[in-house]
C-alpha cells in the first residue's frame, strides 16, 4: 500500500534516551525542559525570534484569533483544511470568503479589497501546501484598513520568502506539527509573533490564564504539550535538512515521471525557498480526477483531494459564495503519495497508472 503521507520516524534509540530522561526526572508536562530547549532550538533554526509550543495547529489558530480579540467578520481562503474555518467559527466571528489566484492557489489580494467592510477585522490566509501568499500585498491590504493578519501556515516548515522564514510574517503565523507534516510532534503545533506583548499574552492563554500559581491575567485554555511530544520534536530536528532535501528529489523525480500528464501545478511565488511539503497536481476535469483515484485505489495507491470540498460549502456555512476559481480547482486537484521513505519505483507506479489513465 502506498498512502498519501507517512510520518517521518526517527531511529528509536535517540528518541529512548528522551523518554529515559523523562522517567528521571518524572516531569511529563507543564512547561517541562523539554519544551523548552525544542523552542529555543526552533527559534535557532528557524531565525525567529518568538515561538509558543502548543498541542496542535488548531488551537494555534484559536489562540491566535484570541490574542488579537477578534470580533465580526474576517476574510479568509476557501481552499483550506476545515481547521482553517472551523477556528474562526468556533471563536465567535463570521469567515467572509474570497476567491482564490488560479495560479498560486493562495487567496487572491486583488479580490481582498472587495470583501473589505465595516465590520471586517482581520484576514486570514493560508499558505497553501507550503506556497506563500503574497504577503507583500495583503500587508498593504492590512495598514490601508487598519486591520489584523493570521497566517495559517501549518505547511509551512523550511519555506521562506526573500531569506526570512515564512514564520516572520503577519501579526501571528500559526503552524501544525502534526504526524502528517515533514516535521513533527506526533501532534502539535506553534506559534509565532514579532510582537513580545501578543507573545506574552498567549502564554498565558495556552495556560489557562495562569499568571503565577494563584493568578490569571484573562481567561485561558489547555493549549500546552507534553515531553513526550517535545522529545519526538527534538530527535526530528537532527533530521530536517535531509528530510527537506530528500522531498525536493523525489518532487524532481515526479516532476520528470509526469511531464506528459496533462494538468497544472501551483506557481511558486518569487523569492521563496518552497520546502515541497505536498506534491498537488490539478487535473483537466473532476470526471478525470475521480476516474485516477479509482484506478490509483484499486492498485493500492491512495492519493487526497485536498482540498475538497471548498469550505463555503461546509453544512454550517449559510452565505452563497461566488467562488468559480476555487469550486473548479477543488474538483480537480489532486494530491499524490509524498514522504520521506517513498522510492523512485513507486514514483515510477503511479506514473504509469496516471498516464494509462489518461491516455485510454
């Protein structure tokens, strides 16, 4: 069986000698060393100044949209994972769509200004599968407006834009550090501000509002994580240069395998190191696409649609959204097996499947 991802596991040992620390020190979380010396190494690695560690991406994005005590409405990407929506939702606020560049994938700027009213209060972007938006114009979106900017870039470890890490950008980025990413937690998730306030003021969210043990500054939840999760961290990071390297290979070796597939690829935005974290293929109709996922499953090959359905879709969504670019992408798009321990052969499989399919 080839899946579409599997989590990158490090040798055993390295991560036993963690856990035998652990045992030692019978400190399982609260704010464990740990955790502590994965943020200081993520902050060295990443060249940023501020990081939170917390227990998934999605309260990433809920402490986030907290921090920033938004309200109303915020325009965001239909072409997202559900947490992306879900987040604003469940934070009380109303997500306000708009249509994403057919190109990057990413949500248009230019439609932006359009969605803008109000009681607009901030925009939330996704940089899809690691591809940064185009951060320069929706900065100048937010200052002509007065309003806030999350980035939900939980593709986005080892992607930069002009030198900086994609972290850097925005009021807040948020990233996953779930299993399923090239670097992981097993689960988890961070945060990231150049603002040492809003840092400081969602510690003390993450942690129930705790302010000292008999304390709070505001009201809080359990975003924190464990050192058993710190620890599959740290022996990852020994491990990022060769995973990132690696999936730019095998994306090469893809890119040669498929030349004569007929489909579309996202546009890379200039001046950015991508960190191939998804291999996305949109394919010439949704007919086309359901009829290689078939083919794909049927020889044990099980590739996602992701992302579909668009997320003005959702059940709890009421508005009708015009969204022609993302309803078309959503129905054609495919996402292909990519991982660290995925062979040239089976790049080699799916291929043949691919182009049989297209070809017949």
């Amino acid at each position: 069986m080839i899946p579409v991802t599997k989590p990158f596991l490090p040798p055993e040992s390295e991560y036993l000698t963690y856990i035998t620390s652990i045992w030692e020190r019978q400190w399982l979380t609260n704010n464990g060393p740990l955790v502590n010396e994965l943020e200081l190494r993520l902050k060295e690695y990443l060249r940023i100044p501020h990081i939170l560690f917390l227990s998934n991406g999605t309260i990433a994005l809920q402490i986030a949209l907290k921090a920033l005590n938004l309200t109303d409405e915020i325009i965001t990407t239909p072409f997202s994972y559900v947490a992306t929506t879900n987040s604003i939702i469940w934070e009380g606020c109303k997500p306000v769509y708009v249509d994403i560049d057919a190109n990057s994938l990413n949500i248009d700027p230019l439609k932006i200004e359009f969605a803008i009213t109000e009681k607009t209060s901030a925009i939330l972007a996704t940089h899809v599968y690691g591809n940064p938006c185009d951060v320069e114009a929706i900065e100048k979106k937010k200052k002509k407006h007065h309003l806030k900017v999350i980035y939900d870039a939980a593709h986005c470890f080892g992607t930069t834009y002009k030198g900086k890490s994609i972290f850097e950008f925005g009021d807040i980025s948020t990233t996953s550090f779930h299993a399923t990413k090239l670097f992981h937690t097993v689960e988890g998730g961070a945060v990231f501000t150049k603002n040492a306030d809003l840092l400081k003021k969602m510690s003390f969210l993450r942690n129930f509002g705790h302010d000292g043990y008999e304390k709070f500054s505001d009201i809080g939840i359990n975003g924190k994580n464990s050192e058993f999760h710190a620890a599959m961290g740290l022996v990852n990071l020994k491990y990022i240069d060769e995973i990132l390297i690696n999936r730019r290979k095998l994306s090469m070796y893809y890119n040669d395998a498929l030349v004569n597939l007929k489909c579309l690829k996202p546009t890379l935005i200039h001046d950015s190191q991508y960190n191939y974290s998804y291999y996305p293929v949109v394919l010439e109709s949704e007919e086309i696409t359901l009829k290689m996922i078939q083919v794909l499953n049927d020889n044990w090959i099980y590739p996602r649609r992701y992302f579909y359905p668009n997320l003005s879709k959702m059940p709890y969504i009421e508005d009708n959204f015009v969204l022609p670019i993302t309803e078309s992408i959503s129905k054609r798009v495919l996402c292909l097996p990519l991982f660290h321990s995925l062979s040239k052969e089976e790049i080699d499989l799916i291929a043949s499947i691919m182009l049989r399919v297209q070809n017949n």
